[in-house]
C-alpha cells in the first residue's frame, strides 16, 4: 500500500479541519454547565451526529469488521439494529426525566431518585470501567495505524499510534469541552459514514473482478474452505453466494459469540444501559436545547444506526473472502509466545515442534497442520522466517527463553476455525487441557488460560484499507482520516464524559463542595490531560493475546460488571415509585457481586446471558427489599430546568417508522430471508 502526494494533503486538511472548527465554535467557558454541556444549546443535527461519532469508533471498525469477518458475519449487526430500537424507547422514556431533573451526570440522577451513596457508587465504577474503556478504543485505533504503516514499509509501535490518537483528541477537549466535541463530531461522523461507504464500494469491486476462488466459513462448525467463483457472476451475486449462510441475523443457541438467545433479552441490557445510561453518550443529550431537540437528535442518530451495518460489517465480510490467507499469516506474532509457553508446559506433546535456527528445507519438510516454533539466534532473518507460513512463529532466542510456562495453564482457541486449520493441534490441546484441569482440581489451584488464534480476525478492515482502495489518489489518506477521526471522536466523548463525572460526581462532592465554577472548568481540563495519559499507558497493554482476539468482545464484556445493575436500578427506579433509597445501592452492588462470581464460577456462560441472569437477579432483589421496606409516600421527580420539555410528536412519528424499519431488515436477513 502507498500513501502518496494526495492521502497525505487529504489526511492533514482533514485533521487539522476537525481540530480548528470545533475550536472555533467553542466559546470561552465561564461555568461548567458552559464547558461539559455546551451551556445546554445543542441542536437536534448536532446531537444526532454527535451521538453516532461518539459511538462509531475503531471499535465498530476494527472490532466489529473483526467478528463479521469470522464465523458470525452479518449477526454482529444486532449491536447497531438493536440500538436504533433502544435509541427510540431512551427518547421518549428516559430522556424526559434526566432533562427535567437539569442533571449534568447520569449518576446524579440516582441522587435525584435513591441517595448520594448510590450516586458515588455508580460514579466510581463507571470511572473504573471507563479507564478500560479509553485503553481499548486508543488501542483499537492504533492497531489499525501500525497494521496499515507494516503496508507501507513503516514499523510504528502501538504505543507512538495511542499517543498520536490521544494527543490529537486531548488538544480540543480540553480547551473546548462538550460544545468542540459536537462540532468536530458534526466531521468526523459525516466522513466515517461516507469513508465506510468508499471502503464497502471497493471491497464488492475487488469482489468482483476475482477470477479464481474465495474463502467461505461455515456458521455451525466455523471450517473454513475455499470456493470456486462463477466467472460470469457479479459482484453482489458472488457476495451472496460465498455468504448466504452467514447473513443471518440469528445464530445457533450454543454459539459463543452472539447465540440468538441472547437477543431475547441478554443484548438489550447493554444497548439501554449504553444509550440511555451511558455517560460519553448521553452527554450530548443532556445538553440539548429543549426536549424536543433531544428527542429529534436521537430519532435521527437511530436512523443512521440502520445504515452503519451495511458501511462496516458488509466489507468485514467480504474482507474474509478475499483475504482469509493474509488474517491467517498475521496470526502468527499473537501465536508466537503462547505457543513457545505450551512447548515448554507440555514438552512431550507433538503438537508444537521447536526448531533452532531453521533452514528453508528443513521448513518446507515439517507438517502444515501443526505450529512450529522457530528460534533464530539472527534477529535479520525474523521476518523473513515468519513469512515462510502462518504455521511457522518464527522469535528470537532472547524471547523464546522469556516465555515461561505457567503452572496449571490450559491452551485454548479463540476462534470456531482453528479446529479445521489444526486439526492435530485442537486434539493434543483437548487432552492436555483435560490433563490440567484434573491437576489443578485435585490441589485447588486456579486455571489460567493461553489463547492460540487461527485468524487475526481485527485485521479485516487494515486488509480492504491496503489492498482494495485505488493508491495515490486520495482515497487512502480520507478513509485513514475517517478513521483517525472516528476514534478521535469517540475518546474524546469518554475524556470529557470521565471529566465531567469526577469533577461534579466526585470532587463537588466530597474534595470541595464549595468550589469555584473556574476551579471546575480548571479541574475538568486537567482531568482530561491525566485521563489522556491512562488511555495512551494502557493502549498497549491490550494487545496482548491472553486478553482477547477481538477488542469488541472486550469492551463489551467489560461493561458487563456495572450496566445490567444500573440498568436494573433505573428502570426499577422509575416504574416503582415506592422502591425505598437503599433499593439503589443494593441493586449496583449486587450486579457487581454477582456478574464477578459468575464469571469466574461458571465462565462457559456466554456474557450476554450472564449479564441477563444479573439482571433478573438485581430486579428480584430491589423487589423484596420494596416489598419489605417501601416509602410511604412514592417519589415526585421535580422539574429543575429552565428549557422547554415539550414533546416532539414529528420526533414521536419518525421514531415508529424506524422501529418498523429494524424489524424488516431482521425479516430480511433471517432463514426465510438471504440466509435461507
């Protein structure tokens, strides 16, 4: 891949366009309410971008291309189809309240309706899980900037792609506060939609113009095979005919990544916790004009939510098709160290052979179904070694002799298509893990777990950025400038979203009441530096392959320890007037309590389901406690606001013809639908 005169010029214009005009329409904040809620003036466009840049990030491109381009496919849609649903019930349910109650945070709502414990309470693990959260999407963007450098003959580090990232995002925020991120946002939303068009446009082009094979992946058994295309087929034809069965929108029950049971109840509870309960996003809300502009900013992002899937997971899709070979190849340097671990845990086993200093004919001779380690004293013949195939984790001496086994450690796979690719492998695995599983349990040990990858599936969209956009002309540099924008955007929302839930959550509260509203603007900028330099020091950590193979999967598995119990708590807060103060700190702490044992006692529970059974558990217990202790008389949510909360009924209208929309497109990508 290059990057020529054009993507250059492209890419700094638009850069420096997004960080000038959302310095620009920001004015000199005066009090907090100017600097975290942009005095509360945002209009209905302005919120709608807003919302969908907050959320479309390198998250959305690299993690959900990531998982489309697996075994899942077009399932992973739910996350955004389910949104445009969850994004109209928020409107109309939750936002009238949180507007009326002229809150600056979520959690002090929960002040509003329980007690200032349950406030803090929400705050301090919502500032925890953003801290994950700032980690993750820094690094989801700079992931994708050392994948793309690799192409073009460059080596830039994880951590020089997070600093880049979260300096370019810290600079605005921290001058201008929510009013500069809604402008920028107004940008960069624009060109990640548009940018994620130009992608899918040439992926179907490249699709098309393939004369030979593809590779497919089978749903159930996730074997991957390769597929002889029909010469005279077109673009689309062939697309449908390579995927039919993984553009279903309901996978098998026992599926480990989004089984459809998970639709029914275990999906929702994040999609109402992070669009009506989430800070970063609803933040644009609460700094809305009037209920009205509220309530048609978020319709118009819903609206926008049906389009997204067909802009990033289409082209992960097809990103597999084409490149399934490349995905494999680039497993190798996650395999590496886990593999060299296994080897020396289980030195008698077969399964992974270890090779000093190698000769070509000595690689070409070892078996293709089985991983074989490579030490090389040379440090020069790395890559070259590497290349020989993705079965071949070639590593210096230095780090093979640093991977030490840990005791009690099971290797398992990350991905349904590591079976078909070592089939070998996979059986020698299943023993030895049945082997350690006996040891630990007879001593009490704890089980760790080592992950061995087929595909790097997070590559998917690095793949159609490299090897399917048309070099030189421009379309390269706008598409990496979408890109950078789109996680610009979205951590800029978590910065100042954090900002804003320490300093009136926690400092107002508890460091002095009494402060300033300068000192407030003041510390809000300075907790956005500091909270720049947390997500740039983690960034790196997360590329670790003992955490995950897919970044999206960890984001939203994380999330899983606070959403269900705050969800649990608002909901039952807001339809049971008599549920007494302490209802609220009982229902956080006992998701927290209850999704951290089930994680570890019973982790073959998908996190979907488990977040529903914390779910449930939390509503059953906020219920006895009503039962038993309820208020005497219930609670009156009194207006505290000066703008107007007249509903939008045009809002209203629009927001049914989206719901009517969502519904079709799962009829549409269904058994009886393509899938069928």
């Amino acid at each position: 891949m290059t990057f020529g005169i054009a993507d250059l010029v492209v890419f700094v214009v638009f850069v420096a366009s997004v960080i000038t005009v959302g310095l620009l329409k920001s004015k000199r904040e005066a009090s907090g309410e100017d600097y975290f809620l942009a005095g509360r003036g945002l209009h209905w466009w302005l919120i709608g971008f807003s919302l969908i840049a907050a959320n479309i990030s390198t998250e959305q491109f690299v993690g959900m291309s990531g998982n489309a381009a697996s075994h899942v496919g077009l399932a992973i849609a739910s996350y955004e189809w389910m949104a445009a649903i969850t994004l109209v019930v928020v409107a109309f349910a939750f936002l009238p309240y949180f507007l009326r109650a002229g809150i600056y945070t979520i959690p002090e709502f929960l002040e509003v309706r329980y007690n200032a414990a349950a406030r803090t309470i929400m705050a301090a693990a919502t500032i925890c899980i953003y801290m994950l959260l700032l980690g993750a999407v820094t690094y989801a963007g700079a992931v994708t900037i050392s994948t793309l450098a690799a192409k073009m003959g460059y080596s830039v580090s994880l951590f020089a792609g997070a600093t880049v990232i979260g300096l370019i995002a810290m600079v605005y925020v921290a001058i201008g506060g929510l009013k500069a991120c809604a402008w920028a946002d107004l940008i960069q939303g624009s060109a990640l939609i548009v940018g994620g068009a130009v992608i899918m446009f040439f992926a179907f082009r490249k699709l098309g113009m393939v004369t030979e094979a593809a590779h497919v992946v089978d749903v159930q058994s996730g074997a991957v095979a390769i597929q002889q295309l029909a010469p005279d087929a077109g673009a689309f034809e062939r697309f449908v005919d390579l995927n039919a069965p993984r553009l279903n929108m309901f996978l098998p029950a026992s599926d480990p990544i989004l089984p459809w049971t998970a639709l029914l109840l275990g999906l929702w509870i994040p999609n109402f916790y992070y669009w009506g309960l989430n800070q970063y996003i609803t933040q644009r809300t609460l700094g809305s004009a009037s209920l009205a502009q509220g309530q048609k900013g978020i319709v118009f992002a819903a609206f926008m939510k049906l389009i997204i899937p067909f802009v990033i997971v289409i082209p992960g899709i097809i990103a597999f098709n084409l490149f399934a070979g490349d995905m494999r190849q680039t497993s190798t340097g996650d395999n590496a160290v886990v593999a060299a671990r296994y080897v020396k845990a289980n030195p008698a086993s077969k399964a992974v052979a270890v090779v000093e200093n190698p000769t070509d004919e000595q690689l070409a001779a070892l078996p293709a179904d089985r991983m074989v380690v490579a030490v090389l004293s040379d440090q020069a013949r790395l890559d070259k070694t590497r290349s020989s195939g993705p079965n071949v984790l070639a590593m210096t001496k230095s780090a093979f002799d640093a991977a030490l086994p840990v005791p009690y450690s099971t290797f398992s796979t990350d991905d349904k298509s590591f079976a078909s690719v070592y089939p070998d492998l996979s059986r020698e695995l299943e023993e030895f893990n049945r082997g350690v599983i006996a040891s630990a349990a007879s001593t009490g040990a704890q089980i760790t777990s080592e992950k061995l990858i087929a595909y790097k599936y997070d590559t998917a969209m690095a793949q159609l950025i490299g090897n399917v956009l048309p070099q030189g002309v421009g379309f390269v540099g706008f598409v990496l400038a979408a890109l950078l924008g789109a996680v610009v955007s979205s951590l800029a929302a978590m910065l100042n979203a954090a900002s804003t839930i320490f300093t009136m959550d926690i400092y107002t509260r508890y460091i002095r009441r009494n402060a300033s509203q300068k000192a407030i603007v003041f510390l809000g900028r300075a907790c956005v530096v500091v909270f720049t330099g947390i997500a740039i020091f983690l960034a790196p950590q997360l590329g670790n392959p003992k955490i995950s193979n897919s970044i999206f999967t960890i984001i939203q598995e994380g999330q899983g320890f606070i959403s269900p119990g705050i969800l649990a708590v608002f909901v039952f807060g807001l339809v049971v007037r008599r549920a007494p103060a302490m209802a609220g700190v009982v229902g956080l702490v006992t998701n927290i309590v209850a999704y951290g044992t089930l994680k570890l006692a019973v982790p073959d529970i998908q996190f979907l389901n488990r977040m529903a059974l914390c779910f449930g558990l939390c509503i059953a217990v906020m219920a006895v406690l009503t039962l038993t202790r309820p208020l005497k008389a219930p609670i009156e949510f009194k207006t505290n606001t000066r703008i107007d909360l007249t509903q939008s009924r045009g809002a209203l209208v629009a927001g049914i013809v989206v719901v009517v929309l969502t519904l079709a497109l799962y009829v549409v990508f269904s058994p009886i639908g393509f899938a069928g």
